[in-house]
C-alpha cells in the first residue's frame, strides 16, 4: 500500500496511518504538516458522502530519501468541530485556528455551514480544544471551500477569501468574493476594503501551503 504525495511515491507505515480523504485543510507548524478533517466518497451511492472526519493528523516528512513516512494521530481533548470538509487552518504560535466547513452528507441536501472559529492549542498535552467568544459583532457569512492564510505584520491575522454558502432550505450554493481577517490578539473579525481588480466569486480557491515533502495546490 502506497501514499503518493507532491507526485513522489514514499511507502506507507501499516500500523499508523490516517484514511484517504479530499478537502481536509492543513497547516503547517515546524516543519510538521497537520491535517483536520475531510471526507471520502461512497462510491456506490451516487450523490452520497461515505463519512465525514474531524480527526487530526500530524506528518512528519522523510528525514532522508526512502525513509519511511511518519503519521501520528494527534490526541486531543475538549470539544472540537463537528465532522466537516472544506475548512481552512492556520497555525499560530503553536495554535491551529480552524475557521468554516461543511457538515453536509449528501449532495442533495443544503450544505452545513459553521460560523464559529475553533482553537487547537497544539502546545499542550494531550492538545486541547478551545472555541474562544470572539469580540466583533461583524462576522462574515458561513462558509465552506474558501481560501486561508496566515499573515504576521502588522498584527497576526487569519485572512479569508472567497468560498461557498446557501441560504437553507435552499440547497443551491453560491460563489462569494468577499474578503475578511480575524485578528489573532484581539479575536475581531473585519471586513476588508480592496481596490483594483477583483477575482470574481469562487468556492474552492486555489492557495498553496507547504512543509518539507508535502504541497498542495
């Protein structure tokens, strides 16, 4: 059984290693790739999702050529986010921030979108969950599919962009363009005003997050 990752093909451990999911959102913190959650497909049930997680995997990559992959299942503690896909993370100072998702079990059904931010403080042990009460009033609309970055100047802030929403009861889903920052320090939410050229609405923004052996796209 084999793992293909940054189109290199490195042997996967037996006993420890995390299923096959798509739309599980990562985040990088020294040189560890963490992974939360994620979905697989049930092939033989057209329009259904198999199963939807909220685990978190941590992978250390090769320390030489042909060395073999190292996942570890993070044991955590506290309440964490329902199962969901299409989320986005961020690390900062050795806290995931995990913002947005989909809860949704099938296709046919409205999407289940989570307004609220979680905490993984990878710091402790076990790592625990925290849902922090943030302090802005001013938040954006629940999402799924959007991109994410950290950046650091001027304040250390979580960066959203774009992403899927609906209206329940209605299932359909449509694009936004929208742009918001969560400030890490003071847990407020705001709204960006941008100049220029704007990408039009989209859900599942290309972005780029990287760790030594590890890309995605």
């Amino acid at each position: 059984e084999r793992v293909v990752l940054c189109q290199r093909t490195l042997p996967r451990k037996r006993d420890v290693a995390p299923d096959g999911l798509i739309h599980s959102a990562w985040a990088n913190y020294e040189g560890v790739a963490y992974r939360f959650g994620g979905r697989n497909l049930d092939i033989t049930k057209p329009g259904m999702f198999d199963r939807l997680y909220n685990t978190v995997w941590a992978f250390e990559p090769p320390d030489a050529p042909g060395d073999s992959q190292k996942w570890r299942l993070v044991e955590c503690v506290g309440t964490p986010p329902s199962p969901r896909s299409s989320a986005s993370a961020v690390i900062h100072k050795g806290r995931m921030i995990v913002y947005g998702g989909n809860g949704q079990t099938s296709l046919y059904t409205p999407k289940v979108l989570d307004p609220r931010v979680y905490v993984l403080d990878l710091t402790s042990t076990p790592a625990r969950w925290i849902t922090p009460r943030l302090k802005s009033t001013a938040v954006p609309r629940a999402r799924c599919s959007h991109a994410a970055v950290l950046l650091t100047k001027p304040s250390p802030a979580m960066w959203i962009v774009g992403g899927q929403a609906c209206n329940p009861p209605n299932p359909r889903t449509y694009n936004m363009n929208d742009t918001w920052s969560l400030d890490l320090r003071t847990l407020c939410w705001e709204q960006l005003d941008t100049t220029g050229v704007h990408p039009g609405s989209r859900g599942a923004a290309p972005y780029y997050k990287e760790a030594p052996g590890l890309h995605e796209h």
